[in-house]
C-alpha cells in the first residue's frame, strides 16, 4: 500500500530547506517560549498540516481512520477516484483575543490521500465523523476478497 | 500571562504509588487572552466527555484526556495516530475565578473557559 503525504511543495532541495527552516523555528519557540514566535510567524505559513491518519484491513474491508478534531461535517471532503482515496477538506480560525494569543494548532487546507492495493467497491463506501476521528470504511469489490476453495481429499 | 507557562508537560507522569508511568501526548492547544478571561482550545482527538479529567489544584489547571478504546476490524496496515492519551498543565494566572471555569468538548476539541474574578477586573475611580 502506497501512502502519499500530502506535499504542498514539490520534493524538492528547497522544501527540504524549509522544513529544516520550520524545524528551528519550533525549538527556538520552544526555548524561547512565545517572545520569538510572532517574528518567525510568517514562517509557519510553511509548516504542512498532515493529520494522522490509521489504515486496518480484514478480508472483506479497509477502515481508514483520521485525526481531524474540530471539524464540522460539511469541511471534510472525501473523495474516491480509482483506487486513490483523498481526504482533504479547511479548517478556518474563529480566533478571538484581544489581549494575546498563542497558537499551535493547524488552520486552513489539508489534504491526505492513499492508493488502495485492491479495488473496492465505491457505491458502499462509509464514512462517519465522531469525536474528531474520521472513519472511513471501504468495502473490497468481491473480485479483490480472498476466496478459499475447499479441496476435498478422496 | 502566566496562564501559557507549562512547568509539567511531561509525557510520562506517575498513575499512582508503585504504578509504571502512563505515556501522554501533549495536546496542541491554542490561549486566547481577553479582558474577561483567557480561553483554551485544546486537540483531543478520539476523547469524550467521558474521558475527560480536568483539575485545579494549587494553582495549576491539569488536563487529561483519555481516549475511548477503539475495536478496530482487521489488522494494521499503517499506523501514524498514538493510542496513547493526552496531558497538560497550566500554571494559572492568580486573577482567574477558579470555581468558574467551564468546560466543554466538541469533536475532539477542547474548550475551557476561565474568567477572571470581577474584583480585579480594572476599574475606574472618579475623584471627587
């Protein structure tokens, strides 16, 4: 199974750079708590929102599970093109703070996606959003489950 | 605002005498300050109401989040989320009215409200 992290810039030296660059920034904040923070802010524009994502599969289904707390339904968007399933979806701000703010979770676009090994079958495809935890259960076509032929021994 | 300073955010933390420690996430959390209070928004992904525990004691806000076990059907084939659950600590600014401070959870968000006490809400003196 082929997994694609979600790549705002193509793999490139400079994303590398970036990341690098990102990655100082985080200890700096963290040394230095939030007093380097706002200077370094533009950078986070930089840092990628990957959410978490889990795959289990059994015989007749894959269930894909996401970390997306704080979403409402109608954000996420699921979609299923071949055998590459994407989930993507904004998530917006609704900061309100007069007097300060400190910031470490992820606003705006995300987008994951997956390739699936087997077709399945996407009329029957489920999804449902509880707890911030995207489930997405997608049933295998019936040529793609394992068979078991019995044999019998004369 | 001594509300962000976080003097225990480890990840390990003791259950209980003679107990091995229990593994914790930090949650990412965002602290808005206002002239009311201070609000905080905290990612607790997979945790209910129900597994929530949310103390004040000596000053310090502690949150604990514990995830409701999952049955996941069939085995891993990949695996990012931790199963583990989340903590936090925040050392409270002394302004806040610690008896109201609200709690609610919304899609695996948390959010705690925490007022300051009226008294030492600003306040203007007229001199006459």
């Amino acid at each position: 199974m082929n997994i694609v992290r979600y790549q705002r810039y193509p793999q490139s030296d400079l994303s590398v750079t970036f990341d690098r660059l990102t990655t100082v920034r985080n200890e700096l904040d963290r040394v230095f708590e939030s007093s380097f923070g706002s200077f370094f802010r533009p950078l986070a524009s930089l840092n990628r929102w990957n959410p978490a994502v889990d795959v289990y599969q059994d015989n007749d289904q894959f269930t894909v599970y996401v970390e997306l707390p704080g979403l409402k339904k109608e954000e996420i968007e699921i979609s299923l093109n071949g055998d590459t399933l994407t989930i993507g979806g904004e998530r917006k701000s609704e900061a309100n703070a007069d007097q300060g703010f400190r910031t470490e979770r992820y606003f705006g676009k995300f987008q994951r996606s997956l390739t699936l090994p087997v077709p399945v079958n996407s009329e029957k495809v489920n999804a449902t959003y509880k707890d911030g935890i995207l489930k997405v259960v997608l049933p295998k076509a019936e040529e793609a489950k394992p068979k078991q032929i019995p044999v019998s021994l004369n | 605002m001594n509300i962000a300073t976080q003097p225990q955010n480890g990840s390990s933390a003791l259950a209980g005498e003679g107990e091995r420690p229990v593994q914790y996430v930090t949650p990412l959390a965002d602290v808005e300050s206002t002239k009311e209070g201070y609000t905080i928004h905290a990612e607790m992904p997979g945790v209910d109401k129900s597994g929530l525990e949310i103390t004040v004691d000596n000053g310090e806000l502690t949150i604990l989040g514990h995830r409701h076990p999952e049955e996941f059907s069939g085995e891993p084939v990949y695996r990012e989320i931790r199963s583990t659950g989340f903590r936090r600590v925040y050392e409270l600014d002394p302004a806040i009215d610690t008896s109201n401070i609200a709690a609610r959870i919304d899609q695996g968000v948390l959010t705690l409200t925490l007022p300051k006490a009226e008294s030492v809400e600003p306040r203007k003196i007229v001199v006459e």
